[in-house]
C-alpha cells in the first residue's frame, strides 16, 4: 500500500467533520432521532488503518460489516453487526486532484459518507441485504445513489452540484466482484475506530 497517498491529518480531521455532518442530514432526512442515531453502528477507517481485505481498487469507500461471534449465550454482544466505512484514501485524492479545480474534497467527501451511512442505514432497517448477490448491487447502487441525491440536492452548492454530476450510481474505476471480502465475524474487542 502506497502511503504517500493518504489523507494528511488536515483532511483527516476534514473526514470526522463531514461525516458528523452526513449524519445529522440523513438523521433529519429520514426523520430519525436523536441525533447520533447511527454513531454506536459504525466507524470510519482512512486507508492507512485498512487490512488487506478493506483495501478496494475500484471505489471511494467500501463497506464492511462485522458481527461479533457471540460464543457465549449471555453476550450482550451476540449477533451484533457493526459496520465499518473503509475509506480508499487515494481514489478519493486521485479522483480530486484529476478534477482539479472542479472537484473539491469536502464535497465529494460529504457525497461519500452520505451515501455510505445511506446504505449502513437501510441495512440496519432491513431495508437491504448486506450479503445480496452481486445482480442486486447494481439496483441498490441505483437506489442509495437516488436517495443521497435527495438528500443533497437541495441544498447543493456550485461545488456539490459538480460533485453530483460526475460522480455517482455510474461512477465505476473496476469491476464488481462476486466476492465481497467484507463480512466477517469477529470478537467484540477488534470493534475500535482507527483514523
């Protein structure tokens, strides 16, 4: 893994207040309350925090679910799913320095997390299928994609306009694989946030 393309600690800090900010607009969005509705479900982890199996070619962030193995009945934790957002830190720069003075961080930043918490979201309800088959991905792409764009279009800017329009339910740098690397069931304590 290439660290000379990872976030800087400047844009990490950028990545914590954008997705502070995407969960309070999804919360009020899909009328959820209180805010810090999503917080205890997920984490974000920057590219140089990624295991191998985290690490996608072909997306900004990839989403992966954790559930805790539970083997004793009395765990308060059994069958609990946590979800983490692995972020492709150098997609994401790659994808704003070829935009160059287009494409910003923070608006593609704020497209990604809301997007993302979108999907960790309609999981969690039931909405969707964290293992469905690879057909199906494409329409749930579709489907998140129209829903972030609920979400943020009305409010958009110049710059998340820009955002909007070249990235998206289209936007693909590879392949979709049969394969997703990222279900897995571990113990409780490998639950932490790493940025």
């Amino acid at each position: 893994m290439n660290f000379s393309v990872c976030f800087s600690a400047a844009q990490k800090a950028c990545v914590t207040e954008t997705f502070a900010y995407a969960e309070r607009i999804v919360g009020k969005y899909l009328q959820i309350e209180p805010p810090g509705w999503l917080a205890p479900r997920y984490h974000v982890r920057t590219l140089a925090h990624l295991r191998n199996h985290e690490v996608h070619d072909s997306v900004f962030a990839h989403l992966c679910r954790y559930s805790s193995s539970g083997e004793r009945k009395d765990d308060p934790f059994r069958g609990f799913h946590f979800y983490r957002i692995c972020l492709q830190d150098n997609r994401i720069l790659d994808a704003v320095q070829r935009g160059g003075s287009f494409i910003k961080l923070v608006p593609l930043l704020r497209y990604i997390a809301t997007h993302e918490l979108v999907h960790v979201l309609r999981f969690e309800r039931g909405e969707s299928d964290f293992d469905m088959p690879v057909q199906e991905r494409t329409v749930e792409e579709t489907r998140v994609d129209a829903i972030t764009r609920s979400i943020l279009g009305p409010m958009a800017d110049r710059e998340m306009n820009l955002v909007l329009d070249c990235f998206g339910d289209g936007y693909r740098i590879g392949a979709a694989s049969d394969q997703d690397p990222c279900t897995r069931e571990v113990q409780h304590a490998d639950l932490r946030v790493q940025m």
